[in-house]
C-alpha cells in the first residue's frame, strides 16, 4: 500500500464475485504482523476506501507504541 511506509504491504484476493484484502507489516522484529483484513464492498472501483487505510493506519501507529 502507497503511503503508510516501507515494510507495508496488501494482499488482495478475488473469490468468485467478491474482493478481499489483507494488510500486513513485516517491519517489526521479523514478524508478520496482520494489521487488518476486510472484505471490499464499493462498487465504485478496485481503490481501497480512506476509512480503511485510515483505520490501518492507526493500527500501525499502535503497533508501532506497542513494540517500542
């Protein structure tokens, strides 16, 4: 994913007719960390909505405070 820093990454996967992703770090102390997965519903285009990477990335900056 563009924007939310190095070591961020989007796996997204089709299933029949419905689209879904996964967003995940490897970053922190060799770890896969899974921040977040949902299914993507807009019917508008394949870009992932802003509340979404909004919402990932404040689970980033969380992860971030919790491994310090």
């Amino acid at each position: 994913m563009n924007g939310l820093g190095a070591g961020v990454y989007e796996i997204a996967l089709r299933h029949r007719t419905d689209a879904y992703r996964a967003v995940y770090t490897l970053q922190f102390k060799d770890t896969l960390w899974v921040v977040h997965a949902f299914q993507k519903k807009s019917k508008t285009g394949i870009k992932t909505p802003s509340a979404e990477i909004d919402l990932v990335a404040q689970r980033l900056r969380r992860l971030k405070e919790m491994l310090k």
